[in-house]
C-alpha cells in the first residue's frame, strides 16, 4: 500500500475510535502529527491502534505506564496533549 493510502487509512481509524473523546485525543494527535512520521512510526501508531482506547488515553494523560513497545516519541508527543482543542 503507498504511504497515502496509508495516511488516509491511519487518519479514519484515528478519528473514528467510538468516543468523541477518544476521536479528539487519538485523531489531533494524528493531524498534528503524522507529516513526520516515518515508515517506522507509521508501524508503531498502526500497532498503538490496535489496543483499547482506555488504555491509550491513560497511558497519554500518564495514569497507567505504556508498555515498553510503545515508549519513545510517539508517546511522549501523545502525552503532549497540546493538539487537543478546548472550548473556552
């Protein structure tokens, strides 16, 4: 599959996750993020999509630990949460 292809594959499964929380945290994560992201990030977030949003969010808001496939960048970007928009 090209990387286009797969971008857009990445950004639907991102943004479509059930919950409009969910969708905010894991989709503004993917927009902020995914023009620096290479083949081997890509694998990375595909494989961090594949796990339970509950999850995902604690390890992101830092009330559970990641499991050690996970740590490195992406995650500490993920724990950023600066892409999140919030009504004021």
């Amino acid at each position: 599959m090209d990387r286009e292809t797969r971008l857009k594959r990445l950004r639907y499964r991102a943004w479509h996750r059930g919950t409009k929380e969910a969708d905010l945290l894991i989709g503004g994560f993917f927009d902020a993020a995914h023009q620096r992201w290479g083949d081997e990030d890509m694998m990375l977030f595909e494989a961090l999509l594949e796990e339970q949003d509950v999850d995902i969010m604690a390890w992101a808001i830092g009330t559970a630990e990641a499991p050690a496939r996970f740590r490195g960048p992406i995650l500490e970007a993920l724990k950023a949460l600066n892409y999140v928009p919030v009504a004021e």
